[in-house]
C-alpha cells in the first residue's frame, strides 16, 4: 500500500508538473502572437468596409470613425454595435450601418449596408448566416453577385412598396427554390435606409474627435 501510495503521489505530481508547463506555454504562445492577431483582425475589418466605401472616395479610418448605435426596432440589433463614418476632408460621406435580418430561412443574418450621404446604397455586405449551402447562401458575396443589387438603390428608387423580391412584386431577385433568405436580406437593407432617414441630420453631424489616417489593411 505504501508503494501504490508513493507511485499515485508520484503521478499527480508528474501530471501536476505538465499542466503547469502546458498552461505556461499557452500563456507565452498567446502574449506572442496577440498583438499579431489583433492586427489581422483589424486589416481584415478594415477591407470589409473598403469593399463598400473604396479608398478613393474617403480620407480617414472608418475603423476608429464610429458612432454607437443600439437600434432594435429598425436594425432588430442584438447588442450595441457601431456605424463606421467615411470622411473627406472632415465631412461625412457615407454611413456603414451593422444590422441583423433575424427572419433568415436558418435564423439571423448579420450585413452591413453602407449609405452615401445623398441617401443612395453604397453597399451591403453579408457578415455572418447560416443559410442552406447552394441556395440561401447566395446573399454572400463569395456565392454570387447578387448583393450587388441593392448598389445605388434608395427609398426613392425602387419606390417602398416595390422594395421586396419579385415573388412578392417587388424589384428584387430571389433565388431559384429560395425566397426566404433574399425577401429577408432585402427587408433589413430597406430597415436601414429607413434608419439612414431618420437618423439623418443627427449623422450629418459628425465630427471626428481627432484627425485620423485612411486605414491600410495590409499594414493594420
């Protein structure tokens, strides 16, 4: 007994030993590479929102230009999240507004949908779905071109009533043996649009608490 004794105490010291050094290591590893992966997280969100509002029309960094915004009734957001600005020159040109689709065919689908000043569509752009691969999938970009679309539409044109899928008489595309995912992603951009109105004197407002440089994504 004393002999099974001393080899368990021995173990759970050996035991007690690697996860010290596999926790040590882990930790090093981590303090490493962390400013490393927050770099690629930012240059990655930054050419996110440079596919929608192109360098060669703003002069600032929408990454660190923002607005909070906790809308739940036109955006249907879940939390708190931020409008990018796009400036030139100190003016606002356009607006990246976070919204959330949450009647998707697989649930929510997180965009963004970029807005010029005039009150036209920059961009919409899919975040985040879960939408049935080969059919609801085509509002990513990576899929089709169909998000494209909405590019240069507004409240104005197509006019509201016409600012559904073709199933439902409207303007837009839907897909052959999915309508539920475009009647969705289509809604929540014409939300936006209608939070751009609402909101927009309040917008055209904004100022940039200090002069920042344009974003490069590959330098972060």
């Amino acid at each position: 007994m004393a002999l099974l004794g001393r080899a368990i105490s021995k173990n759970s010291l050996v035991l007690a030993l690697f996860a010290a050094v596999t926790t040590a290591a882990i930790a090093v590893t981590y303090l490493l590479t962390r400013d490393a992966i927050v770099a690629q997280e930012r240059a990655a969100r930054a050419r996110a929102l440079l596919e929608i509002v192109p360098q060669s029309l703003h002069d600032n960094s929408m990454l660190d230009d923002t607005i909070a915004v906790d809308d739940t009734e036109l955006l249907a957001l879940e939390e708190a999240g931020n409008i990018h600005v796009a400036l030139s020159d100190g003016r606002p040109v356009a607006f990246i507004i976070p919204s959330i689709a949450p009647d998707g065919y697989s649930g929510t689908i997180k965009l963004i949908t970029g807005i010029n000043t005039d009150g036209t569509v920059a961009g919409v752009r899919i975040l985040s779905h879960k939408e049935t691969p080969g059919l609801g999938d085509k509002v990513d970009l990576k899929k089709s071109d169909w998000v494209l679309g909405f590019d240069g539409k507004s409240l104005e044109d197509p006019q509201p009533e016409r600012w559904k899928v073709k199933k439902d008489r409207g303007e837009f595309d839907q897909f052959t043996g999915a309508t539920i995912t475009p009647r969705a992603v289509t809604k929540a951009v014409y939300q936006s649009l209608l939070y751009f109105k609402a909101n927009r004197k309040t917008l055209a407002q904004y100022h940039s608490p200090a002069s920042t440089p344009a974003e490069d994504p590959d330098n972060g």
